[in-house]
C-alpha cells in the first residue's frame, strides 16, 4: 500500500505560499493529487542518486544533488510545516532507501514541503494576474508546469 501525505497537510502547506486568498475544491484536487506524485518522483530521484554514489545510506550531500537537479531554491532554510518525519522516511523507503540519515529525511521534507510552498506562491500570482482572490485549478496546473520539469508526468 502507498504512503500517503495527510491532504490536510499539503493543504496547509499549500496555503503558506498563497496567504489570505481563498482556494477552490478543484483547485485542492489538484494539489492533492500532485503533491503526493511530487514527492515519491522526488524519492525516486533521491534512490537514484544514492545509487549512482555507490553509498548505502542516503546522506544529506546526495539531498543537496536533488534540489539543484530539481531547481528548487530555499529548501534548506525552509522553516514552515513540516510533514510528519516517519510518513516521510516510509515514503523514501517505499522508494528504495533503505537507510537515510536523520539530515538526509529532514531536507527531504524540507524540499518537498518548499515546492508545495513554492507552488502556492505561483498559483497566487497567477490568481492576481486575473484580479481574482481565489485560486483555481488552472493557477495551480500553470504553476506545476512552471516549477517542475517534465510536469505532464504529473498532471
């Protein structure tokens, strides 16, 4: 069975990045369904790179690799909500690692709570470029397609 990221959580985390404006249901589906995608590509890429540096247990260095691969900025000195520590080494095991360092969980959580924040930021940018106060689908479906590559795997 996959590991899932309590939707309450992504939501909050969500909200952190479009602050006071208001988010419709098919706009929440959206995220619901892609922050989930997002993280396991993300622990999937983190297998990969472990792989690649012939170690056994994934470090913090090998997080560093991923977010410059994923191009995100701020992860590390991210300090919104977090998700849960265990939901997120179950993911990364769910993936393949089978060892990770208690640095390496922490700045995986932090890359993929950074990138829904992130996500909340553009679709709120997107919202105001339509002088609406509410974020829609369509806000969140052109923010996936511009912070990650390859987003049609994820739509």
């Amino acid at each position: 069975m996959a590991v899932e990221l309590p939707k309450a959580a992504i939501e909050r985390i969500f909200r952190q990045g479009i602050g006071e404006r208001r988010l419709s249901q098919e706009a929440k589906d959206v995220i619901y369904e892609f922050v989930p995608k997002m993280a396991r590509y993300a622990a999937d890429s983190s297998k990969a790179i472990l792989d690649a540096s012939g170690k056994k247990t994934l470090m913090e260095e090998h997080l560093k690799a991923l977010t410059q691969v994923l191009m995100v900025d701020g992860a590390e000195e991210y300090d919104g909500e977090l998700f849960g520590r265990a939901t997120v080494r179950r993911i990364l095991k769910e993936a393949g690692v089978e060892r990770a360092s208690a640095d390496a969980v922490d700045l995986y959580n932090k890359l993929i709570c950074r990138i829904t924040e992130e996500l909340g930021e553009r679709a709120a940018e997107y919202a105001d470029e339509d002088d609406r106060k509410t974020v829609q689908r369509e806000d969140v479906e052109r923010a996936i397609t511009c912070i990650m590559p390859r987003a049609d795997e994820f739509l």
